[in-house]
C-alpha cells in the first residue's frame, strides 16, 4: 500500500473500495489494523480511507517534538485528502482519532460531509480536569521515553495487538501523548455549537470515561445521532462489530450521499 509525503514526512494509507469517501481515524498507539472488521463492510459501498497517524505504524516518526501538535495532526489529513483529489468526506475516528476528526472539522467544515465520534471526547472547559488529563499523558510520555514499549505495552488501549504495538516507535508515541492526545485548550468543546453536519455519537456501554463525554456531545451538536453500542468498551468497532457496523452503515445510507 502507498505512502505519501505530508507536512514533511511519509504518511501511509489504505483505499478500500469505491464510492463517496468515508475516512476513519484510528485511536492513540492504534494503526490501520485496528479498522479491519470496517474494510470489508463497507468497502462495498464506499471508498473507505485508513492512514497511520504521524508517530505511529508504518508512518514517519518525526525526531522533534515541535513536529508533532492537534494542528499538525490535522493538516496531515487535509494534506492526504489533497493529494487524493478527495475535495470533500465523511470524517470519522476513534478517541484520540475523534478527538481529531471534530478538530478537523472546525478548521475545515466544508470538507467534512457528516462526523462520525467513536468511544471519544471533545476536551475539557475546566482547567483542572485538563491538567489532570494531561498530568496522565505525561506519565505515559515518561514511560515510554523511559523504559520503552515493552513497559507501556500491558496497560496499552485493547485494539493494538501486542506484535504491533511492540513495532511501533516509543518517541512517537510519546511525542504524539504530549502534543496530539494532551489537552493544550478547549477549542473544540466550546465550538460543539457550530457543527452543522450530521453527527454519529458511538460509546461501547462499558467504555466508562466516555460515556458521559459522548452523551455531552450528542447534546450539543445541533441533530447529533447518539447510541451505546452493548457488550462494548473503548474498542466498540472490535468488541460488538455486527451492531457497530450496522449502526455506520444506517447512518451513512441515511444521508443519501452522492455516488462517487
């Protein structure tokens, strides 16, 4: 599968398919594995794009951390997007990758068709509950920086198997947890109100830190969609696949789309 260069490194990606475009963005120490219960589904209706975010998989891992930001992160995929000729997509992703598709979206709202947010938040409005997250991110930084992989791998999210996690490039990730997964203002919490796209709120019924942050963004997106997918937790699209992908497939056929 191709690579291409944005912002200065080598981005790799996946196009499954053919159709209107519908873009996932995979979760922290996640890669495009993490989508492969997705690709065959709907690859039969649409042109399903996957990537590695910067510092993490097959993608470039950038040697400094002023390389890695939520802005960089999202001009990568604009970049991409580019080069595809892809002039407008639904935009979806996972945790960290939802986080980055609502930033997308406000930076780029004509781009964006439809949100779709899965097991993910929008940041925090008060500064002590951004500090604490952060104060987290620093600590997985420290770990990885310091005792590499191997440490973070048993506490590390459920959708990276452990042979890829243990492949993946411990500065990266710990640049992409200061930088991208920390919170460094609440930008997209306070601007929910501006969306104006049809939104799908996704949250496994066991995923319990998000569970209040995705019923807070299914309140104030204008019209947005909102379920729990059951016998789920932060990996909803691995854990329950049949009633995940049901649930992307409805919403999609439902925006009647133009064929592409």
């Amino acid at each position: 599968m191709p690579k291409v260069r944005v912002n200065d490194i080598e981005l790799y990606y996946e196009v499954h398919g053919q159709g209107y475009p519908v873009v996932f963005l995979h979760g922290f120490v996640g890669t495009v594995n993490m989508w492969q219960p997705q690709v065959p589904v709907l690859s039969r209706e649409y042109r399903f794009i996957i990537y590695d975010a910067r510092g993490h998989g097959q993608s470039e891992s950038p040697p400094s951390l002023s390389q890695y930001s939520a802005d960089i992160v999202v001009e990568d995929l604009f970049q991409l997007l580019g080069t595809l000729g892809i002039e407008k997509a639904v935009v979806g992703g996972l945790s960290m990758g939802g986080y980055e598709s609502l930033r997308f979206y406000l930076h780029h709202p004509q781009m964006v068709a439809a949100l779709i947010l899965m097991d993910t938040g929008p940041g925090y409005r008060n500064p002590a509950r951004r500090e604490e997250w952060n104060r987290r991110q620093e600590e997985r930084a420290n770990l990885l920086e310091t005792q590499g992989i191997e440490a973070f791998a048993p506490g590390a999210p459920s959708y990276t198997p452990g042979d890829l996690l243990l492949k993946q490039n411990p500065v990266g990730l710990a640049y992409m947890a200061r930088k991208v997964v920390a919170q460094h203002d609440s930008w997209v919490i306070e601007n929910l109100g501006e969306i104006k796209v049809p939104t799908l709120v996704l949250v496994g019924e066991q995923d319990t830190p998000f569970l209040q942050a995705a019923e807070y963004m299914s309140k104030a997106i204008p019209g947005a969609q909102h379920m729990v997918i059951p016998e789920a937790g932060h990996a909803a699209n691995l854990d329950n696949t049949e009633v995940f992908n049901r649930a992307v497939l409805d919403f999609l056929r439902k925006l009647n789309l133009p064929k592409g």
